[in-house]
C-alpha cells in the first residue's frame, strides 16, 4: 500500500483497514456485517530483514530465519527449500569431518545464500525502484535472463548481463534517476506523439497494429521501439526458416513478408552501423523471399552514369506494360525492398513492376564495386 496514499484518506489505521477491506470485496463484506478486530491494526513500512553473519561453529540458518526480501516475486518458499537442500550437504560433510578446524565450517554455504538472495534482492530493488527499465529488460531486453531468475536460477557464479545491467541502474544516485527519468519522460512524450505518426505509415507497410500497440507499450525511447520491433522480425525470419523446411512455401513467404517489414521499421529512428545493420536484415530476408514469389522476381542491377542501382524485375504477363517504381525520399533506406508491397498492387492489375533504389536516394551511392558486376 503506497503511504502517500493512506496520508491522503485521513484515517486511523483501524477505520482505514476495515474500510478498505469492505470496498475490496462488497460481496464479502456483505457476509460479515460486524467485523470486529481482535487486536489493534499495526502497521510495518517494510518488514524486510537481512542478517548477514548467521553460521558458524554449531549453528546456520536457512529461508526466512536469515532474510526476508519481499513476498511479491514469491521466492520465499524456493530460497528456503534451495537452502535445505544446501545445508543437508554442508552438514553431512562437516560430519564426515570436512571443515572442523575452520573457523566457520559453513561459510561456503553462507556465501552462496548470499549470492542467491543478492539476485532476488536486486531484482526486487529494480522492480520498485526502476519500473521502467525493469518492465522493458524483463519484456525486451533481456528477456531470457529475466526468465532464468524468476525460474529460481539465481545461484550463478557468473551474473548474466541482464542482472549486471540491472544493478548499473540501481548504482545510479537519485539525481541521476531524476535527471535519467525526466529526460525518460520527455522522450516518452516526443515517442508517444511520434508513433501516432508512424501508425499510419506503419499498418500500411504490413506491421500489425497488436504489434504497434505493443511496442507502444513497452518502448520507452526509440532504442527500445527499434529492439522490440527487430527480435518480432527474427522470429518471424525463424519461423519462415521452419516453414521452408516443411515445405510450407505460402507460409514461408507470409512470414519473411512480415521479417522484411519489421527489420525495416526496426531502423526507422536509428542512424549509423546499427541501422546499416537492420535495413542488411531487411535485405537479407528480401532476398531469401524473392525466389519464392509467383510471378518470379528477378534482382537485376541497372547501369547508371558510373555506377549500378540495385533493383528487381517482375514480369506479370509476356507483352503487359512495365512500370517503373523509384525508390522516393533523401533516407538512406533499403527502398527497393519497401517497394514490393507497392510492386504487389501493379502486379495484381496483370502490369510487369521494375523498382529499383533511385539514384542518390539510398544505398546506391555506397554500393560496394564488387557487388556491382
Ligand atoms: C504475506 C506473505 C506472502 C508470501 N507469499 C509467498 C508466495 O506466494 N510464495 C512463496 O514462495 N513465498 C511466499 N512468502 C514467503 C514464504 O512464506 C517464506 O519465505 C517461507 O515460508 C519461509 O520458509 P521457512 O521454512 O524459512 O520459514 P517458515 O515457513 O516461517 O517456517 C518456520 C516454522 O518454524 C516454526 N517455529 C518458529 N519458532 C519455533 C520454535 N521456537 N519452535 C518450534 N517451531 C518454531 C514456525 O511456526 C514455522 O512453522 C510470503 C511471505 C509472506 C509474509
């Protein structure tokens, strides 16, 4: 319960939990008319607790006899079985004689408590303190390593990157957090007005709007957008792969549609080596999906004054007219492969469609030489 919050009812503790308790659950509380309270209602504005030497000579501790972090992420009950099952195996080899002269025969087993209950405790900090960066590392950065802590793996020698990058955060002072969480909020802001926008762009080159919305979510500066929208365009890349091996070719063709879009709209507000490094994806999935599309596409390189522009040909029918679709816009974009859903619309009217990247528009300008044969 936020303690602003209760400040904010004016109440004693007592009218307020019984009130509470009443508006949480009318229904129950229509069973219960005249609750009366046994004892005074008391009140703890953290009933975590951490004591750090608790073995010895003769005695250890194990579970909540140590620490308490939080019962929110439900750790308790898997740190105190965990620590049974350590502490089983420390005893039967101090009995056995290991570690009877040392000063602390169970300090390894202290370490290693520690060392777990340190990664629910950061854990349990960034999700309070941090809920931003928490709630986009647990659903988009580190996805992975998220799910191996909250699955208990918690008693790794070595921290995994999402845990490092989360006690980054943590480390920061609070007026770099406010400065950091301001500037958040800003881009925030700039973002949410900014992917209005883009929607419209966005649905009509095949991003799907549960996507978008998503994204929306989740994003909370244009890193994040462009990470969330490029991992969706691997899977889809992943499942075009299964696909093809299963000789699924409609399917393989939808999903690397969908990986071509989304590795383009993962570089939309990037520059340098990692947007080169996306629009490289959306043409690397372009290429793998041009052999499968009916009618066939060609790439063909068109010669132009001392250089080639990139381009593909597809030709509807023998003797239809061919139209010449140019890469628009001074973005350096992979353009030939977003005008293929434009090249569809001509090729359904029975039209052949040539596009190619215009001149000076996109990467013709940097093509490399040996490519241009
Ligand atoms: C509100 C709340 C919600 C929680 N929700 C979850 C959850 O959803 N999931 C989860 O995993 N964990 C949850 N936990 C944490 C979890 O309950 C504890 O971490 C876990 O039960 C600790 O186990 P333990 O064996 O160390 O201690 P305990 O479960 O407290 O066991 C200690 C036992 O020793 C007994 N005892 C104490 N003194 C003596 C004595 N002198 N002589 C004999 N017996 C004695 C006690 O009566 C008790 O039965 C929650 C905790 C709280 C407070």
């Amino acid at each position: 319960m936020p303690s602003s919050y209760f400040a904010s009812r004016k109440e004693s503790r007592h009218d307020f939990l019984v009130r509470e308790v009443r508006e949480l659950s009318p229904r129950l509380a229509s069973h219960l008319p005249d609750v009366e309270l046994v004892e005074e209602v008391h009140a703890a504005s953290n009933y975590s607790y951490h004591i750090k030497e608790f073995t010895g000579k003769g005695y250890l501790c194990v579970g909540d006899s140590h620490r308490f972090i939080d019962p929110i992420f439900s750790f308790g009950v898997h740190v105190s079985f965990a620590e049974a099952r350590m502490v089983s195996e420390a005893i039967a080899r101090y009995l056995n004689g290991d570690g009877r002269d040392a000063v602390n025969p169970f300090a390894a087993y202290q370490r290693r408590s520690e060392l777990g209950q340190g990664v629910v405790q950061s854990l349990i900090d960034a999700f309070w303190n941090r809920p931003l960066a928490f709630g986009f590392f647990v659903h988009v950065r580190y996805v992975e390593d998220c799910i191996d802590m909250f699955a208990g793996r918690i008693y790794e020698e070595e921290p995994s990157p999402g845990l490092v990058a989360m006690r980054k955060l943590l480390e920061k002072a609070p007026e770099d957090m406010s400065a950091f969480q301001s500037s958040l909020g800003k881009s925030l802001l700039c973002l949410q007005e900014g992917l209005k926008l883009l929607y419209l762009g966005a649905t009509s080159f095949g991003i799907r709007y549960s996507d978008l919305e998503q994204a929306k979510a989740f994003a909370y500066d244009t890193r994040s957008w462009n990470v969330f929208f490029a991992k969706l365009a691997e899977r889809y890349e992943k499942l075009a792969e299964e696909a093809l091996d299963a000789r699924q070719t409609q399917s393989a063709i939808a999903w690397l549609e969908d990986s071509v879009n989304y590795y383009y709209f993962s570089q939309v507000f990037l520059t340098g080596d990692q947007k080169a490094a996306y629009q490289a994806c959306s043409r690397r999935a372009y290429a793998q999906l041009a052999p499968l599309l009916n009618p066939p596409c060609r790439r063909v390189m068109m010669p132009f004054m001392d250089t080639h522009l990139p381009g593909y040909l597809r030709v509807g029918k023998s003797g239809a007219p061919c139209v010449l679709l140019v890469g628009p816009g001074s973005d350096p974009t992979s353009k030939e492969v977003v005008l293929h859903r434009l090249a569809e619309v001509f090729l359904k009217r029975g039209m052949s469609v040539a596009y190619f990247d215009g001149p000076g528009t996109g990467r013709t300008d940097r093509y490399p030489a040996d490519e241009r044969r």
